[in-house]
C-alpha cells in the first residue's frame, strides 16, 4: 500500500473513532435538567398512613404518593425485587432468637437535607410510632433488663435497638416500607429526609417540585428537578407526552401505545372491595361472601381492565407469596343467590369508590354493582364515602416480601395488624388467611402500574413493586 493511501486509511480510522466518541458522550449519563411527570390523581390525605411533608399540608400516602416520599426520605432498609433486603440508612441488623429485640447499626456520614446529621436519636423518634407495641431506643451496651421502655433522648449513638412486646419476625421487612421512613423536623417546622431529593415546591392536589439534594449520602442524582402535575387524565397525559411537555405519564400494562417506550411492574396492587363494620345492611356474612361469589374477576381482570390486572382471591399476588393458589375460588351466581336468600337480604346496600378520580377503579366497581344485581341484590353506587356499606379501594403493597406487604395491605385497609410467628411462608399465609377471615376483605384483582417514556428519558428503572427509583435517571442533551 503507497504511503499516501496509509495516511489516508489512518486519517479516516482517527476520524471515525473520534466520531464514535462524540456519539457515545451524547449517550452517556449526565447530570442537569428537569424531568416532568404527570399522575392521573393527587395523594390521598384520607387515606390511613399519611405523612406531612411541609408541615403545611402536604399529603402523601401510598401508591404514586410512595413513590414521591421515596424522592425525599430514606428508610433504615432496602428491598430489592425478589423481596431481598440491602442496607439502607443501616449497614447491618440483628434481632435475638424470638424476634422481640432488633438492632440497627446506622451508616454513618448521613445528613438531613437541613445538614443537620443523622443520629440514633434522630432514627428512634422517627421509628417509635412506626410498630405498634415496639419502642425505639438508642442502643446502650448494658443488661436488656435495664433498657429503658421508653424513647431516649440526648446522645448520639450508631445504633437503635427496637423492642416488641410480640414477635416481629418482618420487622426488618417492614423498615424498608415508606411508613418506616426516616424524617426530622426542622427548626422551621418542615419534616425533612435523607433522600436524593428535596420537596421545593407544593401546591395541594395539582403541584408538586422536588430539587436534588447536594449532600446526599448514597450521591448526587443525575436530575437537578422533578415536576408532578396532577389530576390529570390519561388522554391528557398522552397528548402532553406526544407535544413533549412531559416525560413520563401514566399507560395500560394491556395497551401499549405506538412508538412510545412502556415500562411495566408486576401486579403489585390490590383492589378489593372492603365492607363497612358499622354497616347493619352487609352485617350478616353471608351477605359479605354472596358479594365474593358474584364478582365475575376473570371478566374484570381480562376484558374491563384489557389483561392489565389478574383475578384476585388473596391479599397477595402469587408471585409474591407463591400460596395464592390456596385461596382461589370461583364465580359462583347460583351460590350467591342462594346465601343471600339465605341471609334475608333486603335493604338497599351502598358502594362507593375510595378514590374519587380514579377512573380505573369506578369502572371496576360499576361491574362490581352490575354483578351483585344480579344474584339479587339492591345495590347502588354512591359517592359519600362516609356512609357507604362497601367501598372499592386500591391498596399498592409496596414490598415484595410476603410478612411486610401484608402488614402494609393491612395498615392502608384499616385491618388489624397480622401476627407472626417466625419469619417462614407458613406463618405469612397463616396471617393472610386470618385478615380475610369474616370476609370483610374480598379480594378482586392484582393490578400492574405502567408508565410511558419521553425518549429523552434514559435509565428509568421502575421496582417490581411499582415504586419509582430515579435516582439514577438522567435526561438527554438534545431536547430542553
């Protein structure tokens, strides 16, 4: 080869390779930027486990709303997909051979976004109310006979110690729920965390803007801001990420839409139709199981939801428990009439839906109303929650660990909590079977949560469990 042509191959080959270079920095993360997500529906301030987060107001509870608390607090553990569990804010935990006393070794470093550190004191207030009959404390080496019963305060130790008046065998489990979330109140009255980011901006029911913090322990995020708009519905969402006003919007697991990116959880969330105690109409239990009976779940989970759910008989999807199984039943109108037949059922019975904009869950509970009329019954629906017999509600279990999304089913469906004798699948089915004993709960469908993606959007990873981790997502150059 002539050394003109040589120095042209070089030339070329030097040519190319920088190219590939440029191309690859256009792809690879980095920081800046604003992502923008819009919610079908604001966090529920009235629903069982709400938290403040300002001190002024600001809601938030399960479903997006944990999702939105795991942007500014951390918990003590972390649950991976298979319902494993990482150190969180503790690096390690132990608990004594009759699961009543656990110890929580902190990570040490961690700052509140105020700067103010993390200390065991700061974790034990946090922790106290969090298991009822437990009470944090900050770990002394000295006799459990001298451990004081109460909270401590004053001192700053690496560990907090958690003892139950029972077994708590999930208990670990359960600190890695956001109802264990580890908060501070500042001097200005806001609850802060520990989290990636910080809540900058709230404005009830349609707002909200969070900012990275700096000073985070686990690292910067890649994104300088989050923006939620809420109460916004589907066809309003879709358009807005086909304008490219947002990034991210809620989709169907059963409906993928066209040229847009979808990312889908496993059936996380429990809709149930939940009976009122104080109710003289659903009283009689055979009323309550003449309900089970009539609900056709394979035509909800199928056709009404299009495939993005599956037909429900217990508390937890199987892939979470792998004993679901044992719970299944089936459609039965002949057996419903008869029960409420049986049961001289007569006045009219009122059903409302928990969430008033969720559109998904209306629709669920009108075939919920057409099947109950037809096994005989006087049935309406209603929009006063208060008053209503029965109410169609959405539960997000939030863990894939049996013992800690049981307890989670159990606190957001203002159900007593499960007990547990040790930590095997035997105890958890155990506790399951006793929560839906009576039939106040009638499981219908485990349904998936899906998001559409902006194709500037890169690394999006949302969790099994439907909650969101983005952390590490970062957003692309080329689009403002």
């Amino acid at each position: 080869m002539k050394p003109t042509a040589l120095r042209l191959l070089a030339t070329s080959s030097a040519a190319a390779l920088l190219l590939a270079g440029w191309a690859g920095a256009a792809t690879r993360p980095h920081y800046g930027g604003t992502l923008r997500v819009f919610l079908g529906a604001a966090p529920d301030a009235g629903q069982a486990g709400s938290f403040s987060l300002t001190g002024a107001g600001a809601e938030f509870t399960a479903g997006n709303a944990g999702s939105l608390a795991s942007l500014v607090f951390d918990t003590l553990v972390m649950a991976d997909d298979n319902g494993g569990l990482e150190p969180g804010l503790a690096l390690s935990w132990s608990s004594d051979a009759g699961f009543r006393r656990w110890q929580f070794r902190l990570r040490p470093g961690v700052k509140f976004h105020s700067g103010e550190p993390l200390t065991a004191a700061a974790a034990a207030a946090s922790l106290t109310a969090v298991v009822p009959g437990c009470r944090a404390s900050l770990f002394e080496p000295r006799p459990l006979s001298e451990q004081p019963g109460l909270l401590e305060s004053g001192g700053a130790g690496e560990s907090v110690v958690v003892e139950c008046d029972a077994p708590h065998p999930e208990l670990a489990a359960q600190m890695a729920s956001p109802s264990a979330a580890i908060s501070h109140r500042s001097s200005a009255g806001a609850l802060e965390g520990t989290g990636p980011f910080r809540l900058s901006s709230w404005q009830p029911g349609s707002r909200a803007v969070f900012t990275a913090f700096e000073g985070c322990w686990a690292g910067r995020p890649y994104l300088d801001t989050i923006e939620i708009t809420m109460h916004q519905d589907l066809r309003d969402q879709q358009l807005a990420l086909q304008l490219g006003r947002a990034d991210v919007v809620e989709a169907s697991p059963g409906q993928p839409i066209s040229g847009v990116r979808v990312s889908a959880s496993a059936p996380a969330k429990l809709v149930a139709l939940v009976f009122s105690e104080n109710s003289a109409a659903v009283a009689d239990e055979r009323v309550r199981q003449a309900f089970s009976l009539a609900a056709d779940r394979a035509t909800i989970a199928g056709i009404l939801l299009q495939g993005a759910a599956e037909p429900a008989w217990g508390v937890l999807p199987n892939w979470i428990s792998g004993y679901e199984f044992l719970f299944r039943g089936a459609n039965d109108e002949a057996r419903a009439r008869q029960l409420r037949a049986e049961a001289r059922a007569g006045a009219p019975i009122t059903v409302a839906v928990a969430a008033s904009g969720d559109a998904q869950l209306r629709l669920v509970a009108e075939r919920i109303v057409l099947n109950a009329r037809d096994a005989g019954f006087d049935v309406q629906l209603t929009a006063d929650l208060r008053r209503a017999d029965a109410a169609i509600t959405a539960v997000p279990l939030g863990s894939a660990d049996p013992g800690a999304a049981l307890v989670t089913a159990a606190e957001l469906l203002r159900r007593p909590r499960p007990q547990f004798q040790d930590a095997s699948l035997t105890a958890a089915w155990q506790a399951e079977r006793s929560m839906l004993a009576g039939t106040w709960i009638v499981p219908i469908v485990h349904a998936g949560a899906a998001w559409a993606l902006s194709p500037r959007v890169h690394d999006w990873a949302a969790r099994r469990d439907g909650r969101w981790r983005l952390d590490e997502v970062w957003l692309e150059d080329s689009v403002k």
